[in-house]
C-alpha cells in the first residue's frame, strides 16, 4: 500500500468496506483515527490507527446465478434484467453480460467484490465458451495472444484462445471491455452464434442450468 492514502481507499484496500460505504460509515462517526473521529477525504499514514466503532457487522450474501440467454443484465426502465429480478432481495451482479450471452454471474450485496474482481489490478480470469458460424482458423490462437488492435475498444490486451473444434473456441480474458470478445471475433471476419461464460477466477459455473443460483462463500473467490 502506497502512503499517503484517501482514507476511504484505506478502509477498501482493508476489505473491510466499499469506498461508497466507506464515506457512509465516516458521514456516520464510527470510523476513528488515532483516537479521533474520521473526516471525509482525509490521508491516512502508515503509522495512523484506523478504528470502525460501533458497527453492526453486515451479513454478506454471495450467489453463483446462471444467466439465461435474452435476459439483459441492466435493461431501461420498466424491461425485466437480471437487476430487477434481484433487487427486492438486495443483491447485485458483479460485472455484466449482454443479453444475448448466457452464463456465470456473481450476484451479492458486498460491494468490496466489485474492486476485487472488476478493478484496475484486478488478475481475475473470465473464461468463456463460443461457438462461431465460420470454420476457425489455427493462428486465430496467436491472434489473441499478441492482444488485438480493434477498430472500436482499442489496444486490447492478450488473451488466451483454444481452438476446441471447427466452430468452437475456449477464450480466457483478464480484462473485460464491452462485447469485447463480440469485437473481437467480428473484426476477424467471425458471426458469434453463442456465447456462454463458465468461469470467473477459481469459481465455475458447474451443473447449474439457466436461471438457477448456488449459494457461495467469500473463500470462493
């Protein structure tokens, strides 16, 4: 950890909050520092005392959920998605899929997973079955290793590709831009027929099927 740091970065670096609950808990008077109630935006040095006072500690849920196939992660007002279906429960999907892709999604209501598996530094591998129209060609493997220039994300970085057959191929990313491996796969001249994510980190989807969840725990990721 780099010093001085914001003091809601500290309390997320920590795992012990988001950085949006984080402020809430600061705005709150139950985080100190050496002693003294905290202030919003303050720098915290190696040798400060953090201290969270007073707090209930929050129940944590963690789903493994299977997306369907046309059912969209976030929709406009007033459509059905995978947040309004979950929302009464007070869960959220870490990350998103687009409607027409299907598969693994973590659905929780701890926000400090978002930073853990979306952020910046974040190595977490997403991996991803895709079946093609068009006969795949062997170097497409190379392709993806040297990271793709693409018209519409970008420098991309490298990411692993197995051809499985002469239609499916096995994709492992560590980043995750909009559509990316959609782009990726039609700048080559590829229709995407389908598109299912199977894994992210060390959690698989396993035997669920479409729409069903499995309850899991914070030593799954």
């Amino acid at each position: 950890m780099d010093y001085p740091i914001r003091i809601n970065k500290y309390i997320r670096d920590q795992g012990l909050a988001s950085r949006r609950e984080a402020d809430e808990l600061i705005a709150a008077g139950v985080v100190f520092v050496n002693g003294q109630k905290a202030k919003e935006g303050m720098m915290i040095n190696e040798k400060d005392k953090v201290e969270l006072r007073n707090i209930q500690k929050k129940s944590y849920i963690y789903l493994a959920y299977y997306k369907p196939r046309g059912l969209a992660t976030q929709a406009p007002k007033g459509q059905e998605s995978v947040i309004t279906k979950f929302r009464a429960e007070g869960l959220f999907p870490v990350g998103r899929l687009d409607k027409e892709s299907e598969g693994l999604l973590i659905l929780t209501n701890d926000r400090r997973l978002t930073a853990k598996i979306l952020g910046v530094e974040s190595e977490t591998e997403k991996e991803y079955l895709v079946r093609v129209r068009e006969p795949l060609i062997k170097n497409i493997e190379r392709i993806f290793q040297k990271g793709m220039e693409t018209e519409s994300l970008g420098k991309l970085l490298p990411a692993k590709a197995k051809v499985e057959s002469d239609h499916n191929l096995r994709v492992i990313l560590r980043e995750g831009k909009k559509h990316q491996i959609r782009v990726m796969l039609a700048e080559l001249k590829y229709t995407v027929e389908s598109l299912k994510r199977v894994r992210i980190g060390k959690l698989k989807l396993g035997d669920l099927n479409p729409g069903q969840t499995r309850s899991l725990t914070e030593q799954d990721f």
